[in-house]
C-alpha cells in the first residue's frame, strides 16, 4: 500500500541525459486489470489473466476480491481467479484497506450494494480526502445503505460503510459527471440485481467495462441517441463465464515514455503493445495536432481491445487549444501534456477539466505549481490551465535547485520525472513512489531509455 508517512518517502532526481532510444512495454493497462480481477471473482469456476498490472491500486483490487471469498494466485506470469459466482461474495472479516485507488473502492462499492454483506472501505490520505457522493447518490437508489465520514466541506468521504441489499433495485441513472467509474459502479451493482439496470452516458468514457461484462457472458446493450447520449442496458441476475484474459499495455503509462522521446532531442523510441481504444488514445490524437512524430505500427487486437506498437521521434510541438470534449478520453494524461505543452511553440488552452481536481491530488493546481517552479509561464483556471511554452527550451531548474512535490499521486510524480529530461540542472522530486500505484518500474524504464 502507499504510505502517508515521510519516512516512507523516497526523494529522487532526474536530469537530462541524452537522446532516448530503444523498444520497451509498458504494464498492464489499470482499468482493464481490476476490471478482469473482478469480473473473473464473479464467474463461475476458473479464469487466467496474463500481462495483468502488478501495481499497488490492482494488488488492492486483488486483495479485496480474496476477503470476499475469491481465490486468487499468482504462478509466474499468470493469474488465475477461481470465481465465487454472482451474488455470491462474502462477508469480509475485517475493513478492506483500498490504499490510493479511486478506481478499486468505486467499483467494489458497487459490487457489494446489490450483496447482503456490510463492506467498510478505507484508504489511504490522498483516497480518504476525495468525494464519493458520486457512487453513493445511485447506489442508495438502488437500496444500499451508506454511511460515510463527512468531510469539512460538504464531501462523504472514506472511511465508509457499504450494507448493501438484495434483491437490490434496478434504476435507470443518467450520470451527471462524466466518469466510468460511476458507470462501472452502477453496472456491477446491477449484476446482481433483478431486472434491467440503465446507465446514461452524455459523454462517452472508457467503455473497457461494457467490453468486458459482454465478453464473460453477460446481457448488455449499448444504444446512442441522436444527441450522442449513450444508454447502456444490463440485465441483471447475470451468470458469468470463466475467461483467458491478455491485458495490453496501458496507454495512460505509455504517455509518459512518449511524451519524454518528443521533448528529448534526437529521440527516437518505441513503445509495444499500447491499448489504443478511442475512449483512451486522446492524448496521442492531441500530441499529433500538436506537431508529434508518432506512427502506429502493427495495428491488432488485443483481450478484445485494440492495440499498436507506437514508433514516437523528437518533434518541434506547437501549442493548441485543446477541445474540452476530448477530456474524458484521456482525463488522467493532463499532468503530461502540460509538460509538453511547456515546451510547445505558443500557447496551450486547456478547459472542462474541473474532474482534475478531485483525482489523488488536485492535478490542475499541483502541475500548475511544479511548473511554475521550472520558470514555465502558466495560468490556472477553475477548470484547466493556460501554458506559454518556452518553444523548446530547456525549462530552469538548476539555479534554484526545485524539490516538486508529488503529493501522493503517481501521475504528476512521473509527469515531473520527465521534465527533469528537458529541465537544466535537473529535478528532485520529494517522493516517487506513489508511482508504485501504476507503473512498478517506471524509473528504471526511463534509465533504460537514456542507456540504450
Ligand atoms: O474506470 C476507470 O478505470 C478509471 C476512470 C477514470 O476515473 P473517473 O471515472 O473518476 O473519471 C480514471 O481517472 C481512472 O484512472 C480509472
Ligand atoms: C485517477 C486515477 O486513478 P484512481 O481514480 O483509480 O485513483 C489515475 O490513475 O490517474
């Protein structure tokens, strides 16, 4: 788990060091990996994930999954989940610590509403400080009965107690923020509940949960109404069938090692196996408005989701204004692109982007600091930030010698590890291993860049 204390932390610099070169992988994509723990804890008899993320958010997932009664073990590289069925979770014997995953306690609030079992959840000071009124809103609908700590201002927040009902409730919800961890919650409620539960989705999020409860058996249907409305239909008393599940490569840890071979001169890198699902690739669409040198090879599919090797070479980036739909197709790429958009030519105009806020740290006004530090000129907004590049100039670190903090967020813990590469005199970061959550490795890979 990430821990909140400073003894724990492990303070870290990184400094340019040359062009980037070289073939890597990325870990398995997060959203895909808790989604196949789970769902394969749902199925009757035996499931196999390969390629699933070991990072501390699914580990979480896993754990939680285990108190509940699945069987989950790991022999090499492969997974294997032996199923409870639906409805059949159990009661955990004690309260299940979620560590910094959003994602691990909005999706298992959600499993266990619709379960007559009473679930605590608790995390860690990052997880315990955002809101989950979101999650609670329809699963209290749906019947559930949750108590929540109040927070000072106005938020129901960890630690809380799910005692959830069955039968539960079907519902038809229309979301009023744009988040497929709301949706996901509500769906693998409706699992268990008797009936057609329905999700209403203005703006389309990552769809990895209606590909994968259709791809264990389950009766779901997606229409889109004229005005893009999505409507997803899940019939619920579900039987789920046992799957082999190959996990592609996460694009949103992919950005990290592509956005660093566009800034770094001279770089020229490939990145295997990255999911490119429409609902998660708007980054490299932005990064390609912006000038990016990215070609996508060997296009295939992968686990049912589509994936290519990305070939990504040094580009000269121009600053753009980045069209607010886009968002929710790469909501957790932010903290990167603003990093890129420090060394565009021009100016970079981001908006709608208020959900950054509420993440593990507030990502607008963290980047927005960081950044400043490194002499980048930045504007925040309520809902975005305004970035005036230095058109390829090394950003200034040295002088000043910055520590940026990371405040218990993977993303901007390697967001500024890659300016560091384009930072003179480099940067220390106060702790970098939040980014254990999601991509165990990560400094050695960008090390590996640098070497080859
Ligand atoms: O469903 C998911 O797997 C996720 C959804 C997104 O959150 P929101 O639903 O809060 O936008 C994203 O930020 C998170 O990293 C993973
Ligand atoms: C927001 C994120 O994750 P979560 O909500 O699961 O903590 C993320 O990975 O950037």
């Amino acid at each position: 788990m990430t821990q909140n204390s400073s003894a724990s932390k492990t303070s870290k610099r990184f400094s340019p060091a040359g062009p980037l070169s070289g073939k890597i992988t990325v870990p398995g994509d997060k959203s895909i990996s808790h989604r196949a723990l789970i769902l394969s804890s749902l199925a009757i008899g035996k499931s196999r994930i390969t390629g699933l993320l070991e990072g501390e958010d699914v580990l979480a997932t896993a754990e939680a999954m285990r108190a509940m009664g699945a069987k989950i073990e790991k022999n090499d590289d492969v997974w294997t989940v032996h199923g409870v069925g639906t409805g059949g979770l159990m009661q955990p014997e004690a309260a299940i610590e979620m560590g910094n995953s959003g994602t691990s306690t909005r999706l298992l609030m959600g499993l266990v509403a619709s379960h007559d079992i009473s679930t605590t959840f608790t995390g860690d000071a990052s997880l315990t400080a955002r809101p989950m009124g979101r999650v609670i809103d329809p699963l209290s609908e749906m019947g559930a009965n949750i108590q929540a700590r109040p927070s000072g201002d106005g938020k129901s927040c960890l630690p809380l107690t799910v005692r959830g009902i069955c039968p539960a409730v079907p519902i038809a919800y229309r979301l009023p923020v744009a988040s497929a961890q709301v949706k996901s919650a509500i769906l693998l409620a409706g699992l268990n509940t008797p009936g057609i539960t329905r999700v209403m989705e203005p703006i389309p999020t990552r769809d990895h949960s209606e590909t994968m409860l259709r791809g264990f058996g389950a009766e779901l249907a997606v229409e889109t109404n004229t005005d893009g409305v999505r409507t997803i239909s899940l019939t619920g008393e579900a039987e789920l069938n046992p799957q082999n599940i190959k996990v592609p490569g996460d694009p949103s840890s992919a950005a990290f090692p592509v956005v660093a071979a566009l800034l770094v001169p001279g770089s020229d890198i490939v990145v295997q196996n990255v999911g490119i699902n429409a609902t998660r690739a708007g980054l490299f669409q932005v990064l390609q408005n912006m000038g990016a040198d990215l070609t996508f090879k060997r296009k295939r599919t992968v686990g049912g989701e589509p994936v290519a090797d990305i070939h990504v070479r040094h580009s000269a980036l121009t600053g753009i204004e980045v069209p607010s739909g886009i968002a929710p197709c790469m909501i957790d790429e932010f903290p990167v692109l603003f990093v890129a958009a420090s060394l565009a030519d021009g100016v970079t105009r981001t908006t709608g982007l208020q959900e950054l806020r509420v993440k593990e740290s507030d990502r607008l006004s963290q980047m927005a600091r960081g950044l400043e530090t490194l002499g980048v000129e930045v504007t925040e907004q309520a809902d975005g930030l305004t970035i005036q590049g230095t058109g390829g100039k090394p950003l200034t670190g040295g002088r000043n010698k910055p520590v940026i903090e990371t405040a218990l967020d993977h993303r901007i813990a390697m967001s500024f590890a890659v300016a560091g590469l384009v930072t003179k005199g480099g940067l220390a970061l106060d702790d970098m291993t939040p980014a254990q959550t999601s991509f165990p490795g990560f400094v050695e890979m960008l090390k590996g860049l640098s070497k080859a």
